[in-house]
C-alpha cells in the first residue's frame, strides 16, 4: 500500500489531472498500477510525498478533488487541511496536525456536503470507512490522531450539509463552525463521539478548544433531516434555530441567542442585546419537524426571544429541558422518558401535548393550555398514569389550564389567579393557588386523595365537580351553582368564608360531617348533605329556598344572625336539629327531625303550608308564630313560646305534653 502518498490521475470527464488516494482507479477500465507518464488523456500516475503535494496544490497544478469543501489559503499552513478524493470519490479531508491539546484546526472558506458525504481522516494509517471505502493514511497526523477536529469557515453564505460526515480512524469530536449559519437536510456524523454545530466564532487558548462566542447565525434543519445518533453528544450553539424535519441525537443540547458558550456546552455567558437584529423566535420546531433523542436540553438567553414546537420533541429515555427568556408555545407533542422542566420569563402556551414519565416542572411568567391541551405527569408508555409523578406549574401571573392537567403523583398549581374550568384535573395531592386572586374551576372535574384550594378571593366551581378525600378550602368567597363538591373521606368537610357562599342548585356533601360558615349562605334549590356526621352551617343569613340541609345519619345545626329562608324547602336530621335565627320563614318548608329546638330571638316563624315535624321532643320560641294550614308536631313534649300566634286551618300538637307560653 502507497502509505501516506498520492496517486494523479487524468480525469477524462473532467479534462484535468486530479488527486486520489493511492488505491484509487484511473479511468481506463482495468488500468493497473504503473510509473511515468504517458501521451496526453492517458493514466498519470505518480508517487507524491506530502511536502510536494502541498507544493503542487499551491502553485495550483492540482485540481482539488471537490470544490464544495474548499480550504482556506488564507490561513496560517498549519490550519489548511488538504482536500482530495477518497477511493470512490467521497471528497476526503486530511485534517491538520492537532495540538497539544488534541485539537485540529481547520480552516475553509467552503465547506459544503453533497449527499454523497465526506470524510474527515484522523488516521495516520490507511483505514477502511463506511462511505468513502479504503482511505489511505493522513500525513498530517505522524504526531498522533486529534481529539477534536475543529472546522471554522469563513465565508458569506451558510454551511449546505447534505450528507453524512465520516471521521476515518480514531473517533473524536467533530466541530462545524459557521458565523453565516448552517443547513442541513440528510446531515449526520459517523464515528464522531460528540457532534458539535455552531455559528459561533471557536475560542482557542493554548491549542485547546475553550468555547464559542456566538453574535448572529442560524442553524436549520430541512428536508431529509439530521441525525447524530451515532454520536453520544450532539451540541447546536447558534443564535437561532430552525427545525423542519426530523433530528436525531443521543444527548441533544441546544442552546440559542449572543452568548459565550464553553467548549462542554456548560456555561453559557449571555452577551449584549441586539434588538435590531433579534430574531422571532429563539428555536422554531415545525409541524414536519422534530427533536428525538435520549435526552433534550434546550436554552435560549435572548431577551423575549421565545421556543416554538409545532412539531415533536421526544426524549425515550431522559428528559427533556427547555429554557428561554420569551414565550414557549407547544402546539405539537412533548414527551419526555424521565423528567419535562419548562421555564420562561416569559408564557407558556400549550395546546398540545406534553408528558413525561416522571416529573414535569413548568416556571413561567403566566401560562395558558387549551381545551385540547394534555399537560400529564407520570405517564406510562401505554399512555395510562403510573402511581408516581409529580406536576408542578408556577407562574407569577395568571394560570390557565384548560385542557386535561393530570399528574400519577401530587398536582401543584400556583399563580396570581388558577383558571382551570373545563379541565380535567387529577392527582393524589392536588394544590390550586390563585394568591390573591381567585380560582376557577368551573364546569371542570377536579379528582384527587387530597385536594387544596387557596384564594384571597373568590373559588369559582359553577358547574364543576371536586371530589376527593379530604377537601380544604381557604377563599374570601365560594360559588359552586350547579357544582358538586364532594369529599369521600372519614374526616369532616369545612369551609370558613368571610364572604358569601352560593350553592345555588348545586350540591356539597361528605361521607361524614359537613360545616360551613360563611357571610351568607344560598343553598336555593342546593343540596347540603352529611351522609354519616353532622351538618353545622353558620352564616349570617341562610336562604335554603326549594333546598336541602340534611344529617342523615347525625345532628343538625344553624345558626345564623339574621333570617332563615326555608321556603319550599328541606331541613332534616336523624338525630336533633337545633335552628338559632333571627326569624324562619318555613313557608311549604319541612323541617323534620328526631329531636329538634328552634329559638328565633323574638323573631317571627312562617309556617304558612310548612311543617315541623319532631320525631321526639320539640321546643320552639318566637316572636309572632304564623302556622296558617301549618302542622307544628312532636312524637314527645312540645314546649312552644310565642307571640301572637295565627294557627288558621292549622294543627299544633304533641303526643306527650304541650307546654305553651
């Protein structure tokens, strides 16, 4: 084998004399290998040390093998690689000798890739590759092969890299670095242990590759894609970037906007704003697009520059991480095999579907997710919820969360106001924080082991439904018209408002006790159950119209400091009710109980069509008593004190003894 030499050949298509490697044919079919020089368009062959093949390419006698990859004659010798052919034609580039520090550096004013690929050779020896076949050794590498094979181009246009880049011999580091910008559709690296794609101007400090200082430049991804899978790192350090097709990685880190970035892709210094020059978006993921790799880490520094994704981001088996300082807007699918963390200055915006198998942590200025939206902690692969999982969403404003919210684990979301009406909310320990605004969680359905809302205004529940275990509830107000709230466990549901609670039409109740207090209670046509305990409301006034208190199975007790409005309606207990007011009004009411007091304050009872029924004793005192066609009567004594009473077609009475005053 001719190690480390050149072969000329006469390209008859080309018209021209041309560099290959040793092992490379003529183009006369069957030509052997052979020595001098023939008639003119007959082989060329000869046998070239480095030094005067890099004489001959200077004094340009020699057409370089391909001219989408082009060094620059610009640059110091030592940073000019050499641009051939491989066997089969897949333009091969024999890097420079590395530094110290392992790192090759490379300069090019093109470096363009057809689809055919290209060849990156950090091999001093000859070495079979996947896409260029036998690649005879670089000279450049007697030294040893480089750890980082860095390619800076300076040059007007973007990078077109539109096949795979193979790294021949050793594996190592590969760097594409193009202030301009970067394109690939069908690009992708081959024995690079880590992929590194950058707009960024390289930073060198004693041959060793420090980082990146990124000014301006796109990378975007298009056509037949990307993928880096075969690498373990894959880096895109740009200041914006575009994905229109699907890219493959391992570890995929992105990270966007003017900054300085070191060469591990760990710290990032932001630079100074722009805004003349800032882009929309910071990283925009189209509907053809997508990220799919292990693990995907995405940042953006510029200032109000956000993260779009209308296509897909999917880490199988890591997480999936995405920070910028604008808006993030999903509107296609995020799903994450550990852990999804979003963090904003600015909002989120989710109507698709982000989930993850593990924890999801959502930090933002405000944020907003439709009707059809999935946000979802702890979620299997087969789609069903998994015991664990936690869903944390934080936001220093409003928190809209319309679509389906669910977490295996605990549900936390807090904000300046929680809006998740019409939701589908569920987690073991679910947490609703409206601060000092309210919370809505009208026409949804809120499930949970323990449910928490805090408002310092009001709990809106019109049409929704709350069911859990234990249920706290800390608000100035609660509206729950035609909402259900239900508490499932052994403990007893209380609610403390300082203002008004409206149940209007709708239903409260616990398998135990119910309390409640409140600046006013509308139970009108509501229902107000205890299944197994006690009901205690106390409230300023009590309308219960056409409604419901009930202790089924234990005592009842209002008080209020004003009037009782029971008309049409229902107040009942299977042991004793007590009823402190100002006045009753009982019109077509019933209140029945086994043993029941009522003390009115020398205020009035309407019993007018009412009935108040005791199954033991009965003690009422009034005012002025109006039992007009009323039935007023006890299984055991009744002691009555009233004022003036009307009983016109009514029935006053007790089985025992009847004790009026």
């Amino acid at each position: 084998m001719n190690k480390n030499l050149y072969r000329i050949v006469f390209n008859k298509a080309r018209g021209m004399l041309m560099v290959v490697a040793d092992i490379a044919r003529s183009g006369r079919a069957g030509s052997s290998r052979s020595s001098g020089i023939g008639h003119t368009h007959s082989q060329l062959i000869g046998k070239v040390s480095a030094l005067s093949f890099s004489l001959w390419l200077a004094m340009g006698a020699v057409q370089t093998a391909q001219a989408t990859i082009v060094a620059d004659a610009g640059a110091p010798k030592n940073q000019q690689p050499t641009v051939i052919n491989s066997a089969n034609g897949t333009p091969q580039v024999n890097i420079q000798t590395p530094s110290a520090a392992g790192v090759s550096r490379n300069n090019y004013t093109q470096f363009d890739v057809e689809s055919k690929g290209a060849i990156l050779n950090n091999s001093h020896k000859n070495v079979q590759t996947n896409i260029g076949g036998m690649v005879a050794g670089n000279p450049w590498l007697a030294k040893g092969e480089a750890k980082v094979i860095l390619n800076e181009v300076s040059s007007r246009d973007p990078s077109k890299l539109n096949g795979m880049i193979e790294v021949a011999g050793k594996k190592a580091q590969v760097v594409i670095a193009n202030p301009s910008g970067i394109t690939c559709s069908g690009c992708g690296f081959i024995n690079a242990n880590r992929a590194t794609l950058t707009t960024g101007q390289p930073q060198m400090k004693d041959g060793a590759l420090t980082g990146f200082n990124v000014e301006r430049g796109e990378v975007v991804v298009e056509g037949a894609g990307m993928d880096t899978s075969g690498a373990d790192y894959t880096d895109i350090i740009a200041r914006s970037v575009k994905v229109n097709a699907g890219l493959w990685a391992k570890d995929l880190k992105v990270t966007t906007g003017r900054n300085k970035v070191d060469a591990a892709h760990e710290t990032i210094e932001k630079g100074s704003d722009d805004p003349a020059t800032r882009p929309q978006l910071a990283v925009d993921v189209a509907s053809l697009g997508g990220m799919y790799a292990g693990k995907i880490r995405m940042v953006g520094t510029e200032n109000g520059v956000g993260v779009r994704n209308a296509g897909a981001l999917g880490a199988q088996a890591g997480s999936v991480t995405i920070s910028a300082d604008g808006r993030i807007e999903n509107s296609g699918t995020l799903r994450a095999g550990d852990s999804a963390s979003l963090q904003t200055a600015g909002e989120v915006n989710n109507s698709g579907v982000m989930t993850a198998a593990n924890n999801v942590r959502v930090s933002a200025a405000s944020f907003t997710g439709s009707q059809q939206s999935v946000l979802a902690a702890g979620v299997k692969s087969d789609g069903k919820l998994a015991d664990a999982g936690d869903l944390e969403i934080s936001t220093r404003g409003q928190l809209s969360a319309h679509g389906q919210t669910l977490a295996g684990g605990n549900l936390s979301a807090s904000g300046q106001g929680v809006d998740v009406s019409g939701s589908q909310t569920q987690g073991k320990r679910v947490l609703l924080d409206g601060g000092a605004e309210g919370v809505s969680t009208a026409s949804a359905k809120v499930n949970a082991s323990e449910l928490t809302v805090r408002t310092g205004k009001m709990l809106n529940n019109n049409g929704g439904t709350l069911g859990a275990e234990t249920i706290s509830v800390s608000a100035h107000d609660l509206s729950n018209q035609k909402g259900n709230i239900v508490q499932h466990g052994n403990s007893t549901l209380a609610v403390d408002l300082p203002g008004a609670l409206n149940n209007q039409q709708g239903q409260i109740g616990a398998a135990n006790g119910v309390q409640l207090k409140a600046g006013t209670l509308d139970n009108n046509a509501g229902q107000i159950v205890a299944v197994a305990g006690n009901t205690r409301l106390e409230a300023g006034s009590v309308n219960n119209q056409q409604g419901l208190i009930s202790a089924s199975a234990g005592d009842g007790e209002i008080a209020s400091q004003q009037a009782v409005n029971n008309a049409k309606g229902r107040i009942e207990a299977a042991k004793t009710q007590r009823i402190s007011a100002a006045s009753l009004d009982n019109q077509q009411g019933v209140i029945v109980a086994d043993g029941a007091t009522l003390a009115l304050n020398g205020g009035a009872l309407d019993n007018r069509d009412g009935a108040l029924l005791s199954q033991g004793s009965l003690n009422l005192e009034s005012g002025a008593l109006n039992n007009q066609r009323g039935f007023l009567a006890s299984e055991g004594d009744f002691s009555l004190s009233a004022g003036a009473i009307d009983n016109t077609d009514g029935q006053i009475g007790g089985n025992r003894t009847l004790t009026a005053g």
